[in-house]
C-alpha cells in the first residue's frame, strides 16, 4: 500500500477560485474540502446536516440571524444543519469544510 500525507498548502496553491470547495478526502461518508473565501456568501441552511469549518490561514466570520461568531486561524466551528448562516471574510480565507457527503450532494438551502 502507498502511504502518502496530503499536503494542505500544496493543495490550496493549486487553484484560485474563491468560493468553490475542492475535495481533497473522504472517510465514510464525510467530504474533507479545501475552500478559499473572501466577501460574502449568500445566506443559507444545510438542511439537517452539521457542517465543520477549520480556519487555516486568516481569519472569517460566520453570521448568523441572531448573532455571529468569529474563527481564526488553527481555530474551528461547527454549523448546526438547521441553522440559517452567512458565511464571509474581509481578506482572502483558507479554510478546510467537513461535511457529510449527502449535504454536498444537495447543496445549501439559500435564503434571500
């Protein structure tokens, strides 16, 4: 068997787009994705499904309708599914998203 480590920042340089999830593992049912941020993103739900997001470079924030929480870097937050949230950062963000894979499947629930 090969054993090999997945190299995050090799990963992260590999592309530029912000705002689009590249899937870099998968364990069970679960997606390990590599995303970068900067601005908004439109308000949403994940319909039942938790989502985690680790910060690994920068800083973001994530709204929610009756408060928000700020992550930094080395720092992570888990979404409750049904929560309504807007996900945004003022600079460019890396972070890592886990989620199950039913949810990337279905996508978000927009609001607004």
């Amino acid at each position: 068997m090969d054993y090999q480590a997945i190299n995050l920042s090799e990963k992260l340089s590999q592309f530029n787009e912000l705002w689009s999830p590249k899937v870099v593992g998968e364990i069970h049912n679960f997606q390990f994705k590599l995303v970068k941020i900067e601005g908004e993103f439109m308000w949403h739900e994940h319909q039942g499904a938790d989502k985690v997001f680790m910060v690994l470079e920068g800083e973001m924030f994530i709204a929610f309708r009756d408060g928000q929480v700020k992550i930094s870097k080395g720092e992570m937050f888990i979404v409750p599914g049904e929560a309504d949230h807007k996900p945004f950062a003022e600079k460019e963000c890396h972070i890592m998203l886990v989620e199950p894979k039913s949810a990337a499947a279905n996508g978000g629930t927009a609001s607004e």
